[in-house]
C-alpha cells in the first residue's frame, strides 16, 4: 500500500514533468521579425528636370554654347542624384540583408 509520504512524492514529481514539458513548449515560441525596406529619401526620389532644347530659331554660336552650358548643369545635377541613390540604395540593401539574415 502506498503511504501519504509516498503519493506527495509521486504528484510532486509529476508535477514538475508537467511543468517542464509544458514550459518548454511555452517558451519556444519564437516571433519572427520582419524589417521593411527603407524608404528613399525625398531629394533622390524628385523627378530630373528636362534638358532644353535648342531653339530651331537660334543661328548664333553663343546660343548654342549657353543652351549646352545649361543643359551640361542639369546633366551634372542628374548625375549626381543618380550616384547618391545607388550609394543610398547599396548601403541600406547591405543593412536590410545584415539585420534580416
């Protein structure tokens, strides 16, 4: 027969398999995070201004030297917007790839 002492022991034990078995599975449960890819800053996402073309009435040498002085400005103004968005979009794909990973 068993003893007072002896089911205490037994409800004991079970209970603390019990509790580990089922903290285990409570604790295990793991939340994945998920990280979006940051948006592009406002002055590389503008739209580039449209270069200006020569005017068909223009016969002077000097129009065309300022119509291609302007038009090189712009063209330097896209490029370098162009540069800073593949520098942003590199280092930020690097840091997106590193933190989700």
């Amino acid at each position: 027969m068993i003893g007072k002492e002896d089911w205490l022991a037994v409800t004991i034990v079970l209970l603390l398999v019990l509790v580990m078995t089922s903290g285990c599975a409570m604790f295990d449960k793991t939340v994945p995070v998920t990280m979006n890819f940051p948006q592009a800053p406002e002055p590389i996402m503008t739209e580039p201004e449209q270069l200006e073309p020569l005017p068909e009435d223009s016969k002077e040498l000097s129009d065309l030297l300022q119509n291609s002085t302007v038009n090189y400005g712009k063209y330097r103004e896209l490029q370098l917007k162009y540069l800073q968005w593949q520098r942003w979009y590199d280092t930020n794909r690097r840091l997106h790839k590193e933190t989700t990973e």
